[in-house]
C-alpha cells in the first residue's frame, strides 16, 4: 500500500515545526525568569557590597564610612550587570 504524499509531507512539516518551537524554547527563557534574574543580579551585588563595607568598617572602625562606600559601589556594579544582561537577552 501506497502511503499518501500529502500526509507524508504533513508529517514532515509537523517534524519541523516542533524542532523549531523546542529550540525557540530552549534559547528564550520565560519573561517572568528574566525578570527574576535581573533583579537577583542588582539585589545581590547592592548586598555584597554592603557586606563587604561593614566587614571592613569593623576591622578598620570607620563606621559608617565604607558602608556607605561599597553600598554605592555595590549599586552601580549592580546597574552595570543588569545593563549587560539586558543587552545580551536582546540579542
């Protein structure tokens, strides 16, 4: 039995459009997960440079000083991230 070329080619063109939505999901993360990483990202580096400020204003007793030093550094290394990633989600 002769099997019908349209529903061979159906086949086909149903094989090609899952690879094409299996690789579309696989290179575009969810909206909601990008957000997430984003704001992990800035959250995290404005914690660490605080961290690191008032470990450093303990060891040297300059409170307040460096707190407020590396919380700023902490923001813009933040900012600088979240830039970055924004760009490579955009391309």
């Amino acid at each position: 039995m002769v099997k019908d070329p349209f529903k061979t080619r159906l086949e086909i063109a149903k094989k090609k459009v899952m690879k094409r939505n299996l690789d579309y999901k696989k290179h575009n993360p969810s909206p909601l997960g990008s957000a997430f990483k984003l704001s992990t990202e800035l959250v995290s580096a404005v914690a660490i440079g605080t961290i690191i400020g008032f470990l450093l204003d303990k060891t040297f007793g300059t409170k307040p000083w460096l707190i407020l030093i590396f919380f700023f550094v902490g923001v813009v290394a933040g900012i600088t991230n979240v830039i970055k990633s924004a760009k490579n989600m955009q391309k």
